[in-house]
C-alpha cells in the first residue's frame, strides 16, 4: 500500500474500523515483547540468571538511557528520509524489524553457562540489542498517527485503540505468561517456552498491522540544506505541549512500569502467593479496557487535557487507598483495579497529545518532524523506563531483599512503597504540572490546523 504524500491543505482523513483495529493490533504485537522485558526480566536476572539485584538494577538504567538515544538517531533517520517507496514512509520499518525483533526477544531470556562476570555482560549485551531493534520497529509505529490522519477526534480513537492494543498485550502477557513458565520444573525451559511463545505471536500481529494501515499525509521533504537536522532538534525547545508531555511521562510512565514490575515481588512476598499475578492482572487490565472505550466520550465533554488530570487524579486515589486497607488479594485487586482504570485515561491519550504536538510544531517552527518529535517524547520514555528498571533493584537492594526467601519486616516496607506510595506520588505531581503548564487545548489545536492550512495554501500559490 502506497503512501500518499500530502503537500499542501491538511485534509482531516476519517479512518475504517478495519485499520484502527489494525493499528491497534500492532501494539499488541509490540508490547508481547516488550512487556515480556519490563515486567518479567528483572524478576528473570535476580530470580534465574542469579544477577544481585542492583546489578540486574544497573542494567536496566544503563541499557534503557542506550535506547534513549537510540530513539533519537533512529526518529532523525526515519524522519529525513528521501527516497519514499511503495510501502511507505513509517511502514517498512515495521515490516522488517519483526522477526529480529522476536528473535532478539527470545535470546533475552536465555540462561547461558557463564560465569557471574559473563552472565552480566551478556544482559547487558542482549537488552541492549532488544531495545535498538525495538526503537527501529516501534519509533516508526508511533509515528504513524500525523501521516495516517489529521482529524482531532480520529487521532483520539486511533489513539485508544494503541492503547487497548498495549494493555490487550498487558493483559494477556500478565495472566498467561507466569502459568506457563510454572508449568515447567526448570525456570529456564518455562521462561524460555513462555517468551518464545508470545515472541512467534506478535511476529504475526505487526505483520497482520502492517498490512492493513495506510499513510495518507505524509510531507515528501525537500533535499536537506545544510544545519536543517540542526534546526529541527532546536525547534523541539520551542514545542511547550511536547516538553511538558515528555516531563509528565516521565512520571507517569516510570509509575506504571514500576508497579508492573513489582507487582510480581508484592504478590509472592507480601500476599505469599504468585499465582494471584494472573488474577489481578485479569481484573485490573480488564478495568483498563474500561477505562480506554470512555476515553474519547469524556475527552469530547472535557477535552484532552481535563480528562488526563482526571485519570490521574484517579489513579493516586486508588493506590493511595491500597497502601492503607489492602491487607489480603481481594481488597489489593479491588484497588488494583479502581488504579489501572484511571491510568488508562493518561496511557489513552499520550498518543494523541504527541500527534497534537507534531502540528504545533510545524505551526511554531516552520518545519514538520513526525520521526524527530515521536523520538523525542519516546526518549523521556526510555529515561522513565530506566528508572522503573533501576528504582525497584535499588530501593530492594537498600532494604534486604533475599532472592526466593522469606523477606524482612523492612523489605515488605519496601515493596509496598514501590508498589503504591512512588506511584501515587508521581501522578499528584502530573495533574499539578498538567493543570498549570499545559495550554494545548483542543480548540487551540483547531485553529492550529486552520492556520497551517492557510500557510500551505499560500505557499503552493
């Protein structure tokens, strides 16, 4: 399927349901194999690989500040491509990262007959790994939301349904995937049977996205003058919506990703009970999918913004009510679910707000970078992912923590802080900066377009 290239008005494209569930299925396809890493491989290095836990810290720190960077260099080389084929301007890279990616997934997880020394550096080898090929694959999938439509309400939908897409993937990765490792005596064979699995199934979903989305505003650049690259990393200081997003992701998307990291600890050591994980995670993500079908019902009442502050007014009330009254599995999934349902409204709608902040751009700037702003904001959430992967390994490491024993007093403490309080903490600290900092309205973004439409009229003149 060609990409079309839009030169001049900015027409708003009304999407099929057919591609939005396409595009949507992409994320499931992705997060298979990113969840797998987030939520499962710390536990993998301390628990199988025999890492000391801020060792296995250290190398999500180090290896996800690598991906940052990689965002950047990749979102640069996508963004200022010349010669745009039939496939696309984004697609290709979806297309041909897939199977490397799956593959690279798979190896992860491996328990190679090393010494300590080398089993560190062989973590440090294949997370690095995973993440470049992720960012080639995933930077152009995110991307894709300006050159598939510029319609405020479609990019909202579109959005949702990355966002159902991602926590489907969250969903099902977090009620099957520690079953079927425990199916197996020896911890590496089930993780390795587990990840292989879900590897092979998201090969399938990107292929099956891949082939039913469509690029229809994509801007065919000019030949690049000499310090235009320059110019664009520069014009990004100048996007206020698109810095204030990626500091607000900073909290909330290390918040996230560390309570699904943990989640895994608290169930085991303070619950004493593993097999609640896929349980909790059954309720909770099903609440999720909740929270993403009302989104843009509540975002057409309140708009983007309000219903962002919103989810995450949510969210602090509900982990704030579980660090106090959740003293068994019953409560502690009720709660569960009262939190993921309100972080679904923020994970609904970053994808829309970093589309909005493409058009601002170009409006403020005078240049259009899709690859280059997606990057940027991808880059803070590579930081907040290090920090998900590296606060957790610390703050256990600090209080005790005995890879498969009974824990302290202090290192329960510990977890069920990492569990509700840093989580709580950090979306109070978003609605504050949202509420102040963030001017992007939805009727701003309107006559955003209304203006860029006029300047591409008068410039084909």
């Amino acid at each position: 399927m060609a990409g079309s290239v839009q030169k001049n008005t900015i027409i708003p494209q009304k999407l099929t349901l057919k591609e939005k569930f396409s595009y949507g299925t992409g994320d499931i396809g992705f997060g298979f194999m990113f969840d797998l890493g987030q939520i499962y491989l710390l536990k993998f290095y301390t628990d199988v690989l025999g890492l000391p836990v801020a060792v296995a810290g250290l190398v999500f720190l180090v290896t996800k500040i690598w991906d940052a960077f990689a965002d950047i260099s990749i979102g640069t080389w996508i963004d200022n491509r010349k010669k745009i084929g039939p496939k696309g301007k984004f697609r290709p890279f979806i297309l041909y990262a897939t199977i490397p990616l799956a593959i690279i997934t798979i190896i992860s997880f491996i328990t190679p007959s090393f010494t300590i020394t080398g089993k560190i550096i062989w973590a440090y080898v294949t997370y690095m790994a995973f993440g470049s090929i992720y960012s080639v694959g995933n930077i152009a999938f995110g991307s894709m939301i300006p050159a598939m439509t510029t319609d405020p309400n479609e990019r909202t939908q579109l959005a949702s349904f990355r966002q159902a897409g991602s926590n489907m993937a969250l969903f099902i990765t977090t009620i099957a995937f520690m079953p079927i490792v425990m199916l197996f005596s020896n911890k590496s064979t089930g993780y390795m049977v587990a990840v292989s699995i879900f590897a092979i199934l998201g090969v399938l979903l990107q292929i099956y996205c891949y082939s039913n989305i469509k690029e229809r505003n994509v801007v065919q650049k000019p030949k690049i003058a000499k310090g235009s690259i320059l110019k664009s990393y520069k014009g990004l200081f100048k996007n206020t919506p698109l810095l204030i997003l990626c500091l607000v992701n900073l909290f909330t998307f290390s918040a996230f990703n560390v309570k699904l990291a943990v989640q895994v600890y608290y169930c085991q050591y303070v619950l004493k009970n593993i097999s609640i994980v896929p349980y909790m995670g059954f309720f909770s993500i099903g609440c999720v999918f909740i929270g993403c079908a009302l989104v843009p019902t509540i975002v057409k009442k309140i708009g983007k913004r309000h219903t962002y502050m919103l989810g995450c007014a949510i969210w602090a009330f509900g982990d704030i009510l579980a660090f106090i009254f959740a003293k068994d599995a019953v409560v502690f999934i009720a709660f569960a679910c009262f939190a993921f349902f309100g972080s679904s409204f923020v994970n609904s709608l970053n994808w829309a707000l970093v589309s909005d902040a493409v058009e601002y751009g170009e409006w403020k700037t005078g240049t259009r970078s899709e690859g280059v702003v997606y990057s940027f904001f991808t880059f803070f959430r590579k930081l907040a992912q290090a920090v998900a992967g590296f606060i957790p390994a610390m703050v256990l490491a600090a209080v005790g923590y005995v890879p498969n024993a009974v824990q302290s007093v202090k290192a329960i403490s510990g977890i069920r802080g990492l569990m509700f309080i840093y989580p709580s903490v950090l979306a109070i600290a978003t609605i504050v900066v949202m509420g102040f900092f963030y001017k992007l309205t939805d009727d701003k973004y309107r006559e955003i377009i209304v203006d860029l439409n006029e300047r591409r009229n008068t410039t084909a003149l």
